[in-house]
C-alpha cells in the first residue's frame, strides 16, 4: 500500500529530472543548507549548452570532484584517541605470530598504523564495498553501519524494511562512497614501502570514478593496469552479460619498481604436465609426423579442459630429432622499419631468403649465432622470411595478461568446504589472491600484505596456502568492521573471519605437517577501542575533598597490562607483531618485548628493587604507569637509576 506524503510534489526536483533527460551531463551532486547531498544542476554547464559561444564561469581543471571532498580529506588527517586491545582468547598463537587480525572501523585503524608501519607494507589487496545499494553506508563519521543510518535518516520503518534504496538517483550515491574510500587510501598510501603496490578490486559502478580517484592519490604516472576478471556469465542480462570485475593496480613510485628491475612473472599453468607428455609421445613415436600429430591433439584437448593455458599450448611442435616443444612464430623483423640489411641463406638451397621490408631484428653475428644454434626456423625454401624459434622448456614463467577467467562461484564452494555452510556472500577467491600475491611479492618471500576490507579472511587464507607452497614467511595485516549478521554462530563479519583463519590454518599446519614446523596459521586479534588513558580534568566544582581519591588513577578500570603495551607499541611506533615475553621483577609482572628493545611494567606500585632489576636487564626502551610512583621524589630516584646502570635506556611513563 502506498504512504502518502501529504504535501505538494517538490517541483523543483520535477526540474531538475526533465533537464536531466535533455542534458544529462550538467546534473550533478551538491549539500543543501542542513548539509544533506541533493542531486543539483550545474547552472555553468547548462548556459554552456544553451549558448551560441563560450560563456565564462569557473576555471576549469582536471580533478574529480564531489561535495564531502573536503572533509574527508579533514578526516583522514584528524587526530583520534582510540588504541588497540588485545583479546588473547580469540587469538592464535598469540605469542609467536606475526599476523595481526584488527577489528573496528579501518579509518580508525588506518590511523593507528600508521607510526608502527609506516612505509612498511609490500602490498596493499582490498575489495571495498561495491556500490550497489545494498553494502553498508558510511555517514560523515564514516563508522557508522547501515542499519543505524538507515534508521536515523528514516529510510527504514519501524519494522526494519527499507524504505529509500541507495540507487544512482539518489544524491548520496557517489559523493558518500568516494568520501568513504578516499580518506582511508591516503592513509594507505602511507602505509606502502617505496616499491609498494596497491590492488583495488571494483565493479562496474565506482570503476571510473575509483580510476579517477587513484590517479589523484598515487598520481596517474604511477598506474600500473586496469584487469579484468571475468567471474561468470549471467545469461538473464538485457543487453551485455556483465560478469566482469576490475583490478585496478597502482605502485607507490613505478620510477622506483622500474630502477629495481622489477618484472611480474608467474609459472605456466600445466608446464611440467606437458614436458613430462612431450618425453612421452616422443619416447614411443613411430616418425616424426606421427608425433607431432599426438603432441597437437594433447595440447588441444588439456586447452579445452582448462589445464593448460595458450603460453602454453602455442608450443605446438615437437623439433625434429630431439622432441622438444617449440613454436615457430617468432617475427625477427625490425619494428618500425629501418633494420639491418643483409643476405642470409637458406640451408638446403643455399640461395638468399626474402629480406624483410623493415629489416633484420639482430645484426649479422648475432643472426649466425642464433642460425648455428638452431634457434631460427625456415620455410621449405627461400621464398619464406625465417622466424624465431622459442622452446618451451626454456620460458618456464611468463608476464600475467590484463584479462582473465575465473568462476566466482568456487570461492563460495570453498567456503563451504571449510565452514561447513556459506556464512559469507561473496567470499574473495582466495585462489586469485594467491596469484597476485605471488606476482607482485616476487622473490620478497618474507613481504607485508594488507587488506582493510577484509571481509571473511581471503587475504589472510592465502598469505598462509603461499607461505605453504612456496615456504615463504609474509605476513599479513587484516582489517574488518564488527558488522552485525544474523547467524546462530557468529554475530559479527569478524567473527566469522577470525573461524575462517583458524580452520584455514589448522588445514595449513596438517597439509605441511613436520615439513614445514615454522609454518605461521597464527594471528594476533585486535580490537579498535578507546584509549588507556581515563578523563581527569576537573574543576574546582566539580570535585569534592572526598572523592579525591578515585581521581587519583590516570589509567581506566578494567585496562589489563597488555592492553597498556599495545598503546606503548602504538606510540613508540613499533611493529604489533614483536614477541612478547612475560616475565617478572621483584614480583612484579613486566613484559619484555623483541628481547628487550622494550621492558614494560605497569604495576599500580613500582618498588626500587623492581626498577633497579629492569635497569640492569639494559633494555633499549624502558615504561612505567606514572601513578605507580609515590612521589615525585621516587619517580627522580628511578630515572637516576637508569642513569647509572643503563644511560642508553629511554625511559617513559605513562
């Protein structure tokens, strides 16, 4: 049943739809006077339209714009006083792994990384949530769930329906998604080592504009490529199946990946299958002909069956008395024209071959060497301009292409395998994250990898199947907001995420078994909350001589001693991924991290014995709770301690 508005139609925002349909280009986004975004006409535009010459206005620049532009780019500079908390129970070996899996908003956490992993991080992979209407909604404090905006700006009923969608006629549609994405990829920025790399993955509806955007953030010199991943056809399409997704890829500083030599390749799918298949029809054939015809048909079959890929099917014969697959395609002609000129002769004719228009690809010597060691191919007489020959057991890797095919739904297969069930829609193929991982880590086997739209753990599932596979160490950095699901077992996508992991690494360490002990399936849990510190400012008002002793603790209840080092970590800028040793000194619990770069006690009451047992420890970095002092006098006396026994200790209270 239809709700009435009781009011007169907006007439305005009629207007704006007729001029829409004629000009569609001058309708943009703009904040009315409460600050909401409306769909608006650009006046500019539209007299440009209606004009017989150029009307002035404005000057133009190239940028993508939006209204909340600026302040999301306010909000990613803003200072917050939030920390992290570690929550043991939900972690895995939490005292050894180098994993850390963050819950909370991933501005926030974006934020807190930023001193301890500053120009740490080799590859920054993130599925942010495509823009269709149905993924959460980011407000201007850009925390905020879908649910609570909806029911705060009357989108949704008393019952729970939904009354506005979020589709592209609504102003809010892309202003409010680029201000969500834009403030957190300039702190990610940050975050990427000098020949660091991001991946965003993305569909159809904020591809353009994320293209934009990238450009702006790393710079359009830095783009790297736009690929395409076909996941799937949808044969209920009105025009075009579109199943395609989109990687769009940036470097840090490409001038820097370029003066390292840095080449992206990855294994031939099927390699090793086909030489072991070559040796074997070769081994049995009855004539060179004959084996040759078996070594196309295989090759063409194990194509069809998705086995192989063309790099390797183009090797589609097998060279005369040795067997070896090879093709013959290579053009040796200059590119462009104006190459050298010279005769080559034909080996059974002895008379020159046809010289190529643009010329020879190599000078005379090199074209002999290559002829001598039988690397150039010739027609069955002279009227053929040779080509190259490249054997396939000499280009065992190759440069991944800009499109690919892979089935979205065996992600979810997989899902279920694991969980169970599908407890997450739309999972990340942890298969496709693998092969990224891979190229773009290369040889650096012990890499940072983060993802701060982490979702259901893909990205940390197959940091651990690569570090499995290929005996690396990397690590990995998982970031994802505690949004609330409906499920009898998890209440929140993090939980199930932090499930996925475990089982994922539980698998890991089985497959590996004693091969590989130092195998890392562990992960640190984090969790976004607010800091250590309590309020204890007061007024003469509003303190009464009684109560001055509960105003005494600077530290909020409840803050366990680890909870006070990871903000220790936090502000001394260092990594939250440290061993840490519990130990004790003079009674008292202390935790040594990265074998004494940091000793850290937060006893209520620090004794000078225990002071004086830290100093001689000789820790690089020494805390200590400020209240734990009972005077001043005790607080001096520990700092000429250190001065005595460990000058070089800096120490710090909190």
């Amino acid at each position: 049943m239809e709700k009435r508005t009781l009011h007169t139609p907006d007439l305005a925002a009629r207007n704006i739809e007729r001029i829409a349909d004629l000009f569609p280009h001058v309708v943009t986004e703009s904040a009315d006077l409460e600050g909401n975004v409306t769909l608006a006409i650009d006046f500019d535009l539209l007299r440009q339209e209606l004009s017989d010459h150029i009307v002035e206005g404005p000057q133009e620049r190239y940028q993508l714009d939006w209204p909340g532009k600026r302040a999301a780019a306010f909000a990613a500079n803003a200072p917050i006083a939030r920390t992290l908390r570690p929550v043991r129970e939900e972690s895995v070996d939490f005292d050894t792994t180098k994993n850390l899996f963050i819950e909370g908003d991933n501005l926030e956490a974006l934020k807190l990384l930023q001193e301890s992993y500053l120009g740490k991080v080799k590859l920054i992979y993130i599925d942010p949530p495509y823009n269709t209407g149905n993924d959460f909604v980011y407000e201007d404090d850009f925390a905020e769930s879908s649910a609570e905006y909806l029911a705060r700006s009357g989108q949704k009923s008393d019952t729970g329906d939904r009354l506005v969608a979020n589709t592209e006629a609504n102003g809010r549609f892309h202003s409010d998604w680029l201000s969500m994405i834009y403030s957190r990829l300039k702190l990610a920025r940050s975050l990427l080592a000098d020949d660091g790399v991001l991946i965003a993955a993305i569909g159809d509806d904020e591809h353009a504009n994320l293209r934009l955007l990238l450009d702006q953030v790393f710079g359009a010199e830095n783009f790297i490529s736009d690929v395409v991943w076909q996941g799937g056809r949808k044969n209920d399409s009105r025009y075009v199946s579109n199943g395609a997704d989109y990687m769009l890829i940036y470097a840090k500083n490409e001038m820097r990946l370029s003066d390292l030599g840095v080449r992206w390749r990855e294994p031939k799918v099927g390699l090793d299958t086909a030489l072991a298949k070559a040796a074997a029809i070769w081994s049995t054939r009855r004539n060179d002909d004959d084996a040759s015809g078996q070594w196309k048909s295989w090759l063409k079959s194990r194509k069809t069956a998705g086995e192989i890929t063309d790099s390797v099917a183009r090797y589609d014969q097998l060279q005369p008395g040795t067997g070896r697959p090879m093709n013959t395609y290579g053009n040796i002609t200059w590119p462009g024209g104006g190459g050298p000129t010279y005769e080559v002769l034909h080996p059974t004719t002895r008379r020159p071959v046809s010289l190529p228009k643009r010329g020879w690809l190599f000078q005379k010597d090199e074209m002999d060497r290559r002829i001598a060691a039988g690397q150039i191919w010739f027609g069955a007489d002279e009227t053929a301009i040779p080509r190259g020959i490249s054997f396939l057991d000499e280009t065992s890797d190759q440069v991944a292409i800009s499109v690919f095919e892979q089935d979205r739904k065996a992600a979810s297969t997989d899902m279920r395998n694991l969980m169970g069930e599908i407890v997450f829609e739309n999972p990340k193929d942890r298969r496709v994250l693998a092969r990224w991982l891979r190229l773009v880590t290369g040889a650096a086997k012990d890499a940072l990898v983060l993802d701060f739209f982490a979702g259901s753990g893909s990205t940390g599932h197959a940091v651990m199947d690569l570090n499995a596979a290929d005996g690396g160490c990397r690590r990995y950095i998982l970031v994802q907001l505690n949004e609330a699901v409906d499920h009898r077992d998890y209440n929140s996508i993090a939980s199930i995420a932090r499930e996925r992991l475990r089982r994922a690494g539980a698998q890991a360490k089985e497959a590996a078994g004693l091969l590989d002990a130092s195998l890392d399936v562990g992960f640190r849990s984090l969790h976004v909350d607010s800091g250590n510190k309590a309020d204890v400012l007061r007024t003469a008002d509003d303190t009464e001589q009684l109560g001055l002793d509960a105003l005494e603790l600077s530290i909020k209840p409840g803050r366990s001693g680890e909870d006070l080092l990871f903000q220790v970590l936090l502000d001394w800028g260092l990594e939250l991924s440290l061993p840490i040793v519990r130990g004790s000194a003079d009674g008292l619990e202390v935790f040594s991290v990265d074998d004494a770069a940091l000793i850290a006690c937060f006893a209520e009451s620090v004794t000078p014995e225990a002071v004086r047992v830290i100093a001689e420890r000789g820790p690089l970095r020494a805390v200590f709770r400020d209240d734990a002092f009972e005077s001043d006098a005790a607080r001096i006396n520990a700092e000429q301690v250190f001065r005595e026994v460990s000058p070089a200790t800096e120490v710090r209270t909190i």
